[in-house]
C-alpha cells in the first residue's frame, strides 16, 4: 500500500503548511490545552506525549500529520488519514483512495477566514498525498458549526451525519480540482439528512 506523503511546504498566508515531527510536540501541546481546541480534540497532552504520538504518526503509511507554523511555530494541527484504514472507514461506504483530515486551530490563526484558506491547501494538496485521490472527507463533531462554516467555505458539502464511538459528526466532503465552484452553500447538520454516506 503506497505510503501518504508531503513533498513540499505550502505558503498559506503568510504561515507555512508542513509535515510535522516530534520537534513541535511543546507548540502542539500548548495547541491542544486551549479550551476552545480541548473541547472538541480531548487531547490535552504532555509534551512528551504528543512527541510520542507525532513519531508514531510519521512511521505510520496510512498518517500524514502536518502543522500550521508561523515563524516556526505551530499555530494550526491537521492529521490526514486513509479512510479505509481510520475508524469512519467502519461507519461510512468509502472509496479506497479516499482521505480524511482532522483540522484544529490555535486562537493566534483564527478569526480571519485562515481555516477555509487551510482546509481548501489541504484539498489542493491531496492528490499530491495520495496519487489517485478522488475525494478528501471530514467529519467534524456535529456541534461544531465553526468547522461546518470553515470546511463549506473551503468547497465541501455536507453528507450527512454519523454516530462515531466519540461523537455525532457531520460528515463533509469535496473532489479535488472541483471545490469551490459556484454553487455552494453553507449548510448545518440538521440540514444533512442523517444516516447518510459518503
């Protein structure tokens, strides 16, 4: 199974999208702790945790985790993952190229619109990731509607919710080279129709 990569640094913003390595465990440990991240990511760490888990991330063909640095620093956290291989792969018809991504912002990059410009780099970037990728899916907790505003500004459209072992989440996904085209709405998760799959 071809491995998940990241051949290049994107420029969003004046801020750096990279893969990232145990090195930022303090910055995303410090990410993580906000409440407005805690809450929905649960994954309030120690350093030496999040070192751990970036190094496992990395050797891991199926993860791809990346930072959002600004001088340097990780201001923004996103996991790509295989589907197919991740639990939503057990709760939703899939594809086997498809991929999916956890997004999360530090209060030093949000409240500019910088998500959906994040989240749309990302979806650039997919079929970089993953050679023959054909959709890039979300599933954001279904109360948290600024992530359903970031990811329909960024082209995604939602497909319906899903119970998750953790949460409900709102299930979300856009075609690379096809996001952003007219068309699109913002939509909430009592506007997907439940049940639904990608």
């Amino acid at each position: 199974m071809t491995a998940l990569r990241w051949t290049r640094d994107v420029p969003v913003d004046g801020l750096v999208l990279r893969q990232a390595t145990p090195a930022d465990a303090e910055d995303l440990a410090a990410l993580m702790a906000e409440p407005d991240v805690e809450q929905w990511w649960h994954q309030a760490w120690e350093k030496d945790r999040w070192a751990e888990y970036i190094a496992g991330l990395v050797r891991d063909p199926n993860s791809l985790p990346l930072t959002l640095a600004d001088d340097g620093r990780a201001v923004g956290y996103v996991e790509v993952y295989r589907v197919a291989t991740d639990i939503l792969g057990q709760h939703v018809a899939h594809r086997p190229a498809d991929l999916g991504m956890h997004l999360a912002l530090g209060e030093l990059a949000r409240g500019r619109g910088l998500g959906a410009r994040l989240i749309h780099s990302v979806l650039d970037a997919a079929t970089g990731i993953l050679d023959g990728c054909g959709r890039l899916v979300a599933e954001p907790d279904a109360r948290n509607t600024r992530s359903h505003r970031a990811f329909v500004a960024a082209g995604f459209t939602a497909a319906g919710t899903v119970q998750l072992p953790d949460k409900t989440a709102l299930l979300v996904a856009a075609e690379p080279g096809l996001a952003g085209r007219a068309g699109q709405e913002a939509v909430s998760a009592h506007d997907a129709n439940e049940g639904a799959l990608l």
